[in-house]
C-alpha cells in the first residue's frame, strides 16, 4: 500500500523551520540554507514519501517543467539517437519531455504543435518535417509563446534561441573526396527530399567536390526522392535502367544505402568490388550489415543533448528576449567512418 505523501507545510512544522526555506530547499534554491537544515528537510521529504504538486507549483512559477520534442520520422534510427540525447539532458535538469512524431506530415507537425502549446510547455525542440521550408508554412511557430530550438534545420523563425547543426556541406565535401582518393571516378548520389537546407547543402558539398578535383558532374547521376530504404532501391533500379555508367553511390542517409545496396544484389552488382556504396548518419544498422557501411557518423545524440542545453539555458533565462541575432547555433562536425563497403 502506497504511503500517503506529506505537504510541504508538515514538513516545515516537523522540522521546525519556514515554509519559505523548506520550498527552497526542495527547488534546489537553497545557498544561504546550512547544510545540516538542509540535510534534514530532505531526510523528512524522503521518509514522508513528500511528491511535489507540479499543478501548483506552476501557477506559481509559471513553468511545467515540460519540453515538447517535434521530429519528423521515428522509424528513422536517426532520430531515437537524438531523442535520446535530449531526454538525458532533460533528466539531469529535472524537466519532462513530450516526444511527438510527424511521419514527415505537415498537418499532423502542426496539429502537435499546437496541442504542445495549449498544454503549457515550457519549450520546444524540434525537427522539421522535410517539406516545411516555405515561409508560408512556418508561420504556426510565429504563434508560439515558448522558445524553441531547432535541430538539424537553418530557418529564420523570430521565436528560435537556438539551433544545433552539422556542418553537412564540409561532411558530404569530406565523402565525396573519400571516394574519389580510393579511385572512384563516376560518383552517383541519391538523397532525399531537398526542400531542407541540410539536404541542399550536402547535395553542393558533392557538385563541389567533384568540381574541386577536376571532375564534371551529370544531373543524370543525381536521384532525388526520399529517405527510406525504398528510395535506395528504386533509385539505383533507375540507374541501372537508364544505363549511367558509374562506379560508386553516394547516399543522403544509410537507409537510402542500405536500399541501394540491396537492389545492387538483384542485378549481381557486388558491393565495394563492382560498385562503392556510401552512407551517411552512421545508424546502428550501418555497421552490421553485410559488407558493413562506409559512412559519415553524425553526432545525432550531442545534437539532442545540446539542443535541450540550449532550450533548458533559454527557459532558465527570467527575460528572453527572442530574436534572430541572440539565437545561438552549434555546429558540429561529422566523422568520416571507413568500412567494408568502400
């Protein structure tokens, strides 16, 4: 049977001390307590089973302890990694998270965003739907009355404080150059959708590469479609059919080139020996399949947690202002990670 949970005010009288100091000290706002008050406050918190009224501390503090987490496709192994990162970074500030998941729909993107704003959370992180990059199609956020940082997207919204990138022209840069150092000449490369500056900036990370060394690139040697292992498939099948003569793949995601790889089976195309396959996000499948993947790792679990840091600093802030020029961005970098299938 559950013991029945004390007050704050119970607390107080048996340990003979305010009201004012016991609400300190459980907020951990306690720097002018000693420590033997303070010891002795929460060895009656703990053996009384004391639970905090969240409900009331918030009328009070105006704050839920609450962040909302907006990303785009958790099917994706890309995105649980960075849920991950901001839940822990969450967990050690004390807040909550509400984790919401778009399947890439912008209606559904907007429909929780604002079911996160009615339920007072105190911020949210989130990653776009790849289709929302239109200024007409961010103004929802406009609306919103919590800070927000944005992850792995470069947009100009007035209320974001932060926002937490790769730098994904210099890391497709590094991969394209990669490939060519180990004698591929004929590059192809399928990506996803490229209405995300991330996906734009990878996209010219490999035309510039190309051009950098001495090499032309053919429109006809780029598949743009989505980030699913489908995609891979029925973008190497289209260029298989379409008879581009080329020597190596360079995919937008690990999916993409997992899904290559797999059609490359079909038309008993051997994998590094016949055709070099490239990835990119490093997810835990890339390493375990079979020839295992060549890919550039990114930091997706630092860019959660950074992007909570981020959210958690602005929230702690008692006058934000929000504006473009004090948003803050981290950009890390990406990590060239050499297997089997180069």
């Amino acid at each position: 049977m559950l013991k029945k949970s004390v007050t704050i005010k119970e607390i107080a009288k048996e340990a003979q001390v305010s009201i004012a100091t016991v609400s300190m000290i459980l907020n951990n706002k306690d720097k002018n307590i000693s420590e033997s008050t303070r010891n002795k406050v929460l060895k009656i918190a703990k053996e009384k089973n004391y639970i905090p009224n969240t409900m009331a501390r918030s009328l009070i503090t105006k704050q839920t302890g609450i962040i909302g987490l907006v990303i785009p496709d958790i099917t994706n192994p890309f995105f649980p990694e960075i849920a991950r990162g901001v839940e822990d970074k969450a967990s050690e500030e004390r807040y909550s998270i509400i984790i919401c998941n778009t399947d890439d729909n912008l209606q559904k993107e907007d429909q929780y965003i604002q079911i996160l704003t009615e339920k007072m959370v105190d911020g949210i992180v989130i990653t776009h739907s790849a289709d929302r990059y239109q200024e007409d199609s961010i103004r929802i956020l406009d609306g919103c009355r919590v800070p927000i940082v944005l992850i792995d997207r470069d947009y100009s919204i007035p209320n974001v404080i932060g926002k937490v990138l790769v730098d994904n022209f210099k890391a497709s840069y590094e991969a394209v150059n990669y490939l060519l150092n180990k004698g591929y000449r004929k590059i192809a490369y399928i990506t996803g959708s490229l209405n995300t500056k991330t996906a734009r900036d990878r996209l010219e990370g490999y035309k510039e590469a190309l051009l950098t060394r001495g090499f032309s690139y053919d429109e006809r040697y780029i598949k743009v479609g989505e980030y699913k292992i489908q995609w891979g498939i029925d973008a190497t099948k289209k260029l298989v059919s379409e008879d581009v003569l080329f020597d190596a793949i360079f995919c937008g995601n690990d999916l993409i080139a997992i899904g290559s790889m797999k059609a490359l089976k079909k038309f008993r195309l051997k994998v590094p020996q016949d055709i070099g396959i490239m990835g990119f996000d490093d997810i835990y499948m890339a390493s375990v399949i079979e020839p295992s993947l060549t890919t550039m790792k990114q930091p997706n679990y630092e860019m959660g947690y950074y992007a909570a840091e981020l959210l958690i600093e602005g929230i702690k802030k008692e006058s934000l202002s929000i504006n473009e020029k004090n948003t803050k961005k981290i950009i890390l970098d990406s990590k060239l990670i050499v297997r089997e299938s180069s």
